[in-house]
C-alpha cells in the first residue's frame, strides 16, 4: 500500500475529473494531471460496476496498489493521478503490465 501522503485526495480526485488528461488500457483508465511539485500522488478506484461486494472493490485496490509500487520509479515526478478499474482483474502481473505501458506513454 502506499503512503498516505502519496495518495490523491479527495478534492485533488475531484480535480482530476475536472481538468485531466486519460490513457486507457484494456483493465485501467488513468486520469491525470501534471504539477509543478515533484510528488507523485495516485490512487485506485474500483467502481460498484465492476464488484458489487465491497471486500471485492477493496481487494482490486490493494491488488492495484501492490503492482503501482514495483512500478514507481517509472512514474514521471509531478503527476497526480487515479487509475479506474474498467474489468474485474485481480492478476497482479497484467495490472503491473498495463501501468508501465501506462507511464511509459507519459514520459
């Protein structure tokens, strides 16, 4: 799980509806939006769409969670972001895939 204070905010998500930019793969959207800090803040949303149970949503984000933080240093510095589950994907290795596919098209 990442640290708090690498997680976007609720009003920073609100934010990232409004102005970002998206990339989508098969499995994530990202929403984004580029800062002049050098942070790095993103955070996973598993819609109700997607799982109805909520130990199911909440499974998908750690599942997420746990891919983006062996990913991290591809991340561009200054990005404040949320993925969005679009498919129930609970395989960690195809999350991890599509993240660098992801940030790679950032960079």
């Amino acid at each position: 799980m990442l640290p708090k204070k690498n997680r976007a905010s609720t009003k920073e998500v609100e934010k990232i509806f409004k102005e970002g930019n998206f990339l989508n793969s098969p499995n994530l959207t990202f929403k984004y939006f580029k800062n002049n800090s050098k942070k790095i803040k993103i955070s996973f949303i598993a819609p109700k769409s997607i799982a109805k149970l909520a130990v199911k949503r909440n499974l998908l984000r750690r599942r997420g969670y746990a891919a983006l933080l062996k990913n991290t240093k591809l991340s561009p510095l200054g990005i404040t972001g949320v993925f969005i589950f679009k498919k129930y994907q609970d395989d960690i290795s195809i999350l991890e895939n599509e993240i660098k596919n992801i940030f790679s098209k950032i960079n």
